[in-house]
C-alpha cells in the first residue's frame, strides 16, 4: 500500500499478525523468574524481584502477551490474589489447566500439582470454558 503525505510517498506493510512478540530485556527477565520461582509469583512479587528493571504497566503487558503465547497462566489464590505460573503443555491454540492449584496457608505460596487432574461432571447442558481449582492448607515446607 502506497501513503502520501505533504508529498512524501510512503510504503506501508502489513503484516498477517502486527502483534509479533518482541523478546525484551522484561519479557526475558519475566519469563525467567516465573520459571526458576517454582511457584505461582504475583504481579506484586515480580516487581519486587525486577527491582525497577520496568515499570508496573510494563510487567503487566509482558504478563498478557505471555498468557496470550501459553508460556504462563493465571491462578487466583484463596486470598482472590491474582498470581502467574508457567505452562508446561501449553500452545498459543490450546491451553491446558484443569489441574489442581495448592495455595499454603502459612507460607502463601501457590504451586501447580500437575499429577492430580480431578474430574468435574456437569449436566450436559453446561458448557466449561475455564476451570479454576484451588485447594488451601499447609505445603510439605511448612509442615
């Protein structure tokens, strides 16, 4: 497509999908510390561990563009904090997260417990989009 302005002639591109993933220096960061935390990491958290590397809108984004990709996923502890974990067999087409969410009590972790996957029945006339299961009480390094 060809644009002109004040008789300057310009080329514009358009591209399939504009939004391509740029792999900042936050993202990188971001990325890393969710998957060396172990643990789901709140918003809160992970600006106190980027220690002012970017600004809270900016770790904000990365986190969305980073649940858009299926690189992490949202949990909501018994507190109703949102927190961030890594996907481990996730895609940008299908994400997988009926799995069990632990949140401690006293430590205030949430940890994804991938082996136990419960089944939900519905009557068939619901339809589920999302699951979010969360179990509270105390984790092995509190008790």
């Amino acid at each position: 497509m060809l644009l002109q302005q004040y008789g300057i002639n310009y080329i514009v591109i358009f591209t399939e999908n504009m939004k391509q993933s740029r792999n900042t220096v936050a993202r990188t960061e971001i990325t890393r510390l969710i998957h060396e935390s172990g643990i789901a990491l709140s918003h809160a958290e992970l600006q106190v561990l980027l220690d002012g590397l970017c600004d809270r809108v900016t770790t904000y984004r990365v986190l969305e563009r980073l649940m858009d990709e299926g690189i992490i996923h949202k949990v909501v502890d018994i507190d109703g904090t949102i927190k961030y974990a890594e996907c481990h067999t996730c895609t940008t087409e299908i994400h997988h997260h009926d799995h069990l969410h632990f949140s401690c009590e006293q430590c205030k972790t949430v940890t994804c417990v991938e082996d136990v996957e419960p089944k939900i029945k519905l009557p068939v006339t619901y339809k589920v989009h999302k699951i979010n299961l969360t179990v509270s009480g105390i984790c092995p390094n509190c008790q």
